[in-house]
C-alpha cells in the first residue's frame, strides 16, 4: 500500500520541533510507516525561505532514520491567498455555485498535488490540518481514499471564550473590539473551508468527542472518528520534589493561545503565589519565550529557560504543572504528558477541554486567578493529594492516550477504509 502525507506543518528540526502539530503528525506518520510505502508532500510557507536540494535531502534522510523505514519527501511553495475581498468572493461563489470555490485558487499548490498524485499513484492521501487539504477543494482528480485530520476547531468559539474572560486577561480592549469583523468573516471562511474538506474526505480524524460531536451535528452525514493524542507512557512516575516549583510548557513560536496562557499566569497568578510563598519558583519552558510579554522584566521567582532537551529533568524538579490556557481549540498535550510523568496538574477549563480526565480526582480545575493561585499553593504545602492526584491522573493517561494502543487504533481505520 502507498501513502501520500500531505502537510503545512513539517517538523524539519527534531530537537526542537515539539510543538503538538508535530507530535500529532508524527503519530500518524508512525501508524502509516509499518503498513505502507510512505510520501510526503510539505507546502512550504512563504516565511521558511527556500530549501535546496541538499537540504531536502538531509530532511528526507534523518526522517527515513528516525522512522527506521524510507520516506519520499517532495516540497511546493504555498502562497495563503488570503484578503477579506477573496474570502468574500469564496463565500459568495459558494452561496450559489460550489464547484467554482477554488477552481481559481491556489492553481500552483493544486497542479502539484496532481502531479504527485499521478506519479505517486497512492492508495490513499492523509491531509494534516485545514490549510493542507485546500489545494484539494479545487482539483478534479479522482482521488484515492482521503483521511483528514482537523485537529482544532478553535475558531468557532474564540470570541465566546474572550468574553468569557471579560477580555481583562487577553490583552488591549479596544484592539480586539476593532478585530471583531475581521475576524467574524475569517470564521466563516474557516468554516466554509472546513466544510468542503470533511466533504471530499472518506474519514475525518478529531482528537476530543467534543469535536466529533460538532463536526458530526455540523455536517451531517460525515465520517468521523475520535483520535486522541496521545504520548509515550514513562516506564515510572516521576518523583515528587519537596520544593516549590510550578511549571508551564509550552511552544511559544508558533502558537498563540500559548503566549497567552504565559502572560495570564505571570501577570494576574503568579503574584498571588509569590506574595504568600516566596520561595516558589515558575518555570517558564519551551521554545522562543521571548515572544512573553514579560520577557524582559526580571520578574521575581521566574525562570524562562527556552527549550529543554531533557524533559525527563525538568519533570523530576516540578512539583506542580499548570495549564492556564484561556483560547483555542484540540486537546491539550502537555496535559497528557504532565499525567503520563504522573505530575498533581491545575488547569482552566479551556485548558482541560475535551480531555478524559476528571476535576478534583485526576486534576484541579481553577478558572479564576485566585482560584487557581490557591490550588497551587494547597498542591505546594499536600503532599498526599499531590501524589493522589499524579497517581489517578497517570492512570487516567495510560488507559486514554497510550500511544502505542493509539497507534494500533489509526491503523484499523487506513486499513478497513
């Protein structure tokens, strides 16, 4: 059987691509390679620059080492044709015509799609994320079996979430009240696109229930199937540390909601923690944390120490993992992993969202800055319900996001379909 993978989003560098769009692409890639002949077709973005043949090559041969099997990578330039008039003009062809959305769009990424299609000739096309699969929308080919994998229908609801939080903790006011428009027709236009790819595709992947349920209700009659993600489970718990340390992990490059979330715990949590415990410490880690709006400002107690080679480290000397996410859409992986190491986690509910863990058993759900500021410091003094708390939620990982039985569940949908 062969495989076209088709991706905007390439890990190109493997010790420091960790961000979750990798780790979940990774995965699929993984329960492809043993049951057929893999390709992959990377759209590059504009920003990356141009890679030269030595360099494809380099990327082609550490994949095929890492995956222990060889992998065909080709690579298109990717313009985002993007403006407001051309998001309306797809909605209004759409409105009365859909054949026509897109025939005109993105021409150069559609014909090498073909292209790759009639060399290739695959069995079946994985598309990674949205922005992957528009190149389809206007291609008339006869395409083998899709599988489509949307991992984050955040759009839908990014405006209710704000309001939610009374836009008190996400930033200028007046920058988001002025955004509104724009950002209500982007919806609709993710949402038109969204409709269109789970239409072509014979089975469209989500990772939580919650969105299953939506894209279900949303477009009846699709095929869609719940795939978590998921982590490898540690041979054994990690340590509970006798000191006062909170973490947040995180990439804070590409994503958003991360930055956010940063900015959240640093500027309205963490000086209710510091102000009762002094000794505390928060760890700040993952990629590029410049871009924290706090950065520069030698806040005390905090420590932005940018990527970690050794998570297994940084694991051992944290007490207490947070996720104050207040945006965006999926399943939290640092969630997972934190319970896989079996770590005592407080979290909001954005932040918890459509994972398989319950509130007070497995982990603390705290919405509100006091309250969560609270948790950690009871979590910082209990050591008996930091480690009830690790214990359940290490359970909870090991029955819902093993990655081997994920795996195993990915390949019985390629190979039945």
């Amino acid at each position: 059987m062969k495989a076209l993978i088709v991706t905007c989003h390439f890990p190109t560098d493997n010790k420091t691509d960790k961000h979750g769009w990798f780790k979940r692409l990774e995965l699929f890639i993984d329960a492809l390679k043993d049951i057929a002949e893999i390709h992959i077709l990377y759209y590059l973005s504009e920003g990356e620059g141009n890679f030269t043949l030595e360099k494809t090559a380099q990327i082609e041969t550490n994949l095929s080492s890492k995956l222990n099997k060889k992998v065909s990578l080709s690579l298109c330039p990717y313009v985002v044709r993007g403006n407001l008039v051309g998001k309306l003009i797809d909605l209004i062809l759409n409105s009365y015509d859909q054949q026509r959305l897109f025939s005109s769009r993105n021409s150069l990424e559609s014909r090498f799609l073909k292209e790759k299609l009639e060399i290739i000739e695959p069995d079946i096309i994985f598309f990674s994320r949205l922005l992957s699969i528009v190149p389809a929308l206007g291609t008339k080919y006869n395409f083998p079996a899709i599988f489509f994998d949307i991992d984050d229908v955040s759009h839908t609801d990014y405006y209710k979430r704000i309001w939610k939080y009374k836009l008190r903790y996400l930033g200028n006011f007046w920058e988001h009240i002025k955004s509104a428009p724009l950002f209500f027709f982007q919806t609709l236009h993710k949402q038109l696109l969204l409709s269109r790819a789970v239409g072509i595709s014979d089975l469209t992947f989500v990772c939580s229930e919650i969105d299953r349920k939506y894209i279900s209700e949303k477009f009846n009659g699709s095929q869609v199937q719940t795939v978590p993600n998921a982590v490898t489970i540690p041979t054994e718990k990690s340590s509970l540390p006798s000191n006062s340390n909170l973490l947040y992990l995180g990439n804070y490059d590409q994503s958003p909601n991360n930055v956010i979330g940063a900015n959240f715990l640093i500027e309205n949590i963490w000086p209710l923690i510091y102000q009762q415990q002094p000794e505390a410490r928060l760890i700040i880690a993952g990629k590029s944390p410049e871009n924290i709006r706090t950065y520069s400002d030698n806040i005390p107690g905090v420590e932005f120490t940018g990527f970690v080679p050794d998570i297994n480290a940084l694991y051992d000397q944290t007490r207490v993992v947070c996720c104050p996410i207040l945006s965006g859409g999926g399943t939290r992986l640092k969630i997972i992993e934190a319970a896989a190491y079996g770590k005592a986690i407080v979290s909001t509910s954005v932040g918890a969202e459509g994972l398989e863990i319950i509130d007070g058993k497995e982990y603390m759900l705290r919405d509100q800055p006091e309250d969560f500021a609270q948790a950690c410091l009871e979590l910082f003094k209990n050591d008996f319900l930091c480690e009830q708390l690790g214990n359940q939620a290490r359970a909870a990982a090991i029955k819902h996001y093993d990655r081997n039985c994920i795996i195993n569940l990915i390949q019985k949908d390629f190979q039945q379909l």
